[in-house]
C-alpha cells in the first residue's frame, strides 16, 4: 500500500525533474516527497479514524476514568489513556491540576504525563508502517513500562511535595455537562476537526522532521554513523538522549528522523532512545509543567527520563 | 445583555474563540459583554479542564477546541 508513495516519487523527481538515483540531491528530494506525501495522508487518516471512533474522550471524562481507582489497576490505565489521548501540551497544567483534585494519585498523574506525548496512536501506526510491529511492540511496551514506573518512583517518594503549593488549593466546580454529537455526521465533523487541529498543530514539525530525514539520508554517508554511532561506540546512546533534550518535536515529525538514521545503519536501541528523548522531554514541555512542579521536581522528572531512555537503548542494542 | 467568559490560559485558539464570538455577536446584532479568564484556579472552578471554555451567563456551553459558529450562534440567539 506504501508503494503508492515510492512510485509517486519516482515520477515526480526521477522522470519530471530528471534527477537519478544515484545522484545525491536526487536521492535527497525522493526521500522528501516520498516521506512527506506518505506522513501526512497516514496523519489525516489516523487522526480522521481515531477521532470517528472516539468522540470526545475529554479531559473531564478521563479525570472521572481515573477518579477513585485502586492504585494497581490506576497505572495501567493512566499509561492507556495516555497513549490514546491526544491533548497538546497546554492542556498538561489543566489536567495535572484536575486529576490531583480529584484525589487521584501523584504517581499515577505522573504516568500519565509521561506516556502522554511518547505513547500515541500517531507513533504507533507510522511506526508499524515504517519499521514494522516488532520495532513498534517494542515502542509501546518501553514507554508504557517508563511511565508506570516513574509514577511508581513518584509515589514511592512522596514527590507531592514538589508540587506548587496553590494547586493544592483549587477546588474544582462540577464538571459540566457538554452532550457530544454522536450521530454519524456528528462524528465524521469532529474527526474532520481533529485533522484540522492536530494537522494545524504539527505540520511545520513533520515538514522539518522530513527535512532533516531527506539530508541525512541524501547527504551523510554511511561510515559516518558507523564511526561516530556504531554499536561499538557505547556513547552514542546517551549522547541521542542528551541531543534529543532541549530539541522538540512529536511523534509524527521525529519518524522520518528514524527511518533515515536506521537507514543508515543505526542500531535501533540508539534512534528509539533518540525519538523517545525528543518528544518525551523538551525545554517548552518543561517549562509548561513548571507552573504546577517546584524546580527540583523538573530535574528528577528529566533525569530520570534520560536514565530510562539510556537504559531503553542500551537495552534493545543489546537484545537485537 | 449577555455576559461571556471566554476560558482559557492565553492559548492561539483561546483568542480565535473570542474573536469568533465577538464577530458572530456583532452579526446578529447582539449585545454582550465578553471577558477573557485566563486564571487556571477560576477556569477549574467552571470544572472546565479542556481549554477554550466558554460560560454564557453563568453556564458552561463549550469545553474545548474552538466551538463551530453555528454553535455560537445559538448561545447568543437562546
């Protein structure tokens, strides 16, 4: 089904514009329009199907989801619906708030900021599309495992304490009750409103993502990776983890970064650690999650993302 | 006179929500007064978490992405 978008390339930048294969701007701009034609019909269609299927899966309804669980069952389902939730980052704060109110464990909040912007249906189907399910199974799990322990570590910690004093004081009116359209037409507007929204959202990142997949893939020969970010260079994992830090971007922009780097000959522990670094901690989500967390919270919140993500890599290095 | 509260932490689709009341009002000849809540403990006090809200004369109507104008409309005609 893919192919669709290798043959389009081939016409436009092999027969249009005459470029050859082997050529290395030629290589370049297949790679570009190929990535960039297959990532954003996969995104509408993802995004379109979803939203069909979901029809407000909204943060009031997930804080009465995760409201009054028992704590074993809560993270499990806090690392779900993270996975499954699409809220951008400005509703964090709102969310982080509303489920303390609630009553509903530090830790358990804490899995699900973490898996949240790691963890969603995006990466997950581009994933599987790209690199295949076992690549992808492997995605899911260790996000999902990051996150159910952070929160573990959070609890376990009594990190609470750490957050801002005021959230503690806000009481939260009823939630209103806003009826969803549920008719067929209903659900097909609000997924075509998804798209809009979270197409809108992402694109410039999807665009550079593709961008900086296009030159590497063009441009940077082979035996640079294999000397500077080899499996015998045991730096190189924490180094992907640190670069993809103070960088943002989401799932969707970070997958053709992926698909080039192991292109290239990348071990797949090394680029998974890289994706996950990037669109898990990043300086604007810090600064976001400031507003609720003391600053000694932010920095185990990041060092201990950055230790897991070393250890994911170093991981799946050594398995496959 | 209807009394409008548009909630929300200052977000892009925030001020488009205040805008497209403000026009739609002004096209149907309606006379509001529109207010921008941007303090988290207030917007969490409407039990709204999913930003922009709106409250029209008291009531939350709209939790959440920008609301479709004929939904606006319907607000300011009731």
């Amino acid at each position: 089904m893919l192919s669709v978008f290798t043959g389009l390339a081939d016409w436009l930048v092999y027969r249009m514009l005459g470029l050859a294969p082997d050529d290395k701007l030629g290589d370049a701009l297949h790679f570009f329009v190929e990535d960039v034609t297959k990532i954003f019909v996969l995104l509408a269609l993802i995004i379109f199907v979803i939203g069909l299927l979901r029809t407000m899966l909204t943060p009031e309804r997930l804080r009465g989801l995760l409201a009054g669980k028992r704590r074993g069952p809560a993270y499990l389902l806090a690392g779900l619906l993270g996975a499954v939730t699409p809220f951008c980052s400005c509703s964090a704060v709102p969310l982080f708030i509303g489920l303390l109110e609630a009553s509903v464990p530090m830790g358990v909040t804490m899995t699900f900021l973490i898996t949240s912007p790691m963890v969603n249906e995006v990466a997950v189907v581009m994933l599987l599309a790209i690199l295949g399910w076992k690549i992808t199974l492997l995605y899911f799990a260790t996000g999902m495992i990051v996150g159910i322990v952070g929160g573990l570590l959070a609890d376990r910690f009594g990190l609470e304490r750490f957050v801002e004093d005021y959230v503690w004081k806000i009481r939260m009116g009823e939630a209103p009750a806003i009826e969803a359209d549920t008719s067929l037409r209903g659900r097909i507007a609000f997924g075509l409103a998804q798209v809009r929204e979270i197409v809108g959202r992402v694109w410039l990142y999807v665009l550079i993502g593709v961008g900086i997949g296009a030159g590497l893939h063009g441009f940077v020969p082979q035996e640079f990776f294999a000397a500077h970010a080899g499996a015998d260079n045991p730096f190189a994992v924490p180094l992907a983890v640190i670069l993809g830090i103070p960088l943002y971007s989401n799932a969707a922009g970070m997958i053709p970064i992926v698909e080039a780097l192991i292109g290239k000959g990348v071990p797949i522990g090394t680029v998974l650690a890289l994706m996950m670094s990037t669109t898990a901690i990043s300086l604007p989500e810090l600064m976001i999650l400031r507003k609720v967390l003391k600053l000694p919270m932010l920095g185990l919140f990041a060092a201990f993302l950055a230790v897991a993500f070393v250890g994911v890599g170093y991981l799946f290095n050594a398995v496959l | 006179m209807k009394a409008i509260k548009v909630l929300g932490s200052g977000c892009a689709n925030c001020v488009n929500t205040a805008k497209l009341v403000e026009e739609t009002a002004r096209s149907l000849g309606v006379e509001i007064a529109i207010e921008k809540v941007t303090d988290m403990a207030a917007i969490l006090g409407y039990g709204v978490m999913s930003t922009p809200g709106v409250v029209v004369d008291g009531k939350v109507v709209h939790a959440g992405g920008i609301p479709k104008r004929d939904a606006v409309e319907s607000w300011l005609k009731a």
